[in-house]
C-alpha cells in the first residue's frame, strides 16, 4: 500500500488525518490493519498533509501537472473524494509516477 492508497483507505474508514506541531494525528483511532501502514508512510503523510497543495506542486514537470490534474479530478467526480484529500493523493501519485517513469 502506497501512501495514496493509505489515505483513500483512511478515509473510506472515516479516518481524518492531520498534523498538529510536528505530529501526526487523527480524528479518531486508526484500524489495526491500516495502523502499521500509518506508521511506515507517518513522515510522507505529514508532508502530504501539512505542505499547502499550492506549495506541493511547484516544480512539476508537465507530465506531472497532467497527471495530478486528471487524477484530482476523477478521485473527485467519480470516486467522491473531497477535493482537498483527492489532490493530495493525485499529487502523491503524480510525483511517484513520473519518478518511475524517469528511474525505466
């Protein structure tokens, strides 16, 4: 499970996560099942979560705007995701998918 993955899975079990100083927190207890994952992607997410999307985009190549702008998009309006989590996952995917692209 990448972090994108976790934090679709996160909110599909009614979990908000958000970071308060330096830590990450939640709204409410995290599953058993996805708690190892929180702790293994804990530094990625607080990035994710803390960074404004605006702030999280600088820099992206071409490719990557295209991608997190299609992504946000179909986890919005086909997944109803809330549009600020499905830009974070977007950006997450978008920037890990153009890093693959260019380590082929």
């Amino acid at each position: 499970m990448d972090a994108g993955e976790l934090l679709l899975g996160l909110h599909r079990a009614g979990v908000s996560l958000f970071v308060a100083g330096d830590r990450l927190k939640s709204n409410v207890p995290v599953p058993g099942e996805l708690r190892a994952d929180v702790l293994r992607w804990r530094r990625v997410l607080r990035l994710l979560l803390a960074l404004p999307v605006r702030q999280l985009r600088e820099g992206m190549t071409a490719d990557e705007a295209e991608d997190f702008d299609e992504r946000a998009a179909v986890l919005e309006h086909d997944a109803g995701i809330p549009r600020e989590l499905a830009e974070r996952v977007a950006l997450w995917w978008a920037r890990t998918m153009e890093a693959e692209r260019c380590a082929a």
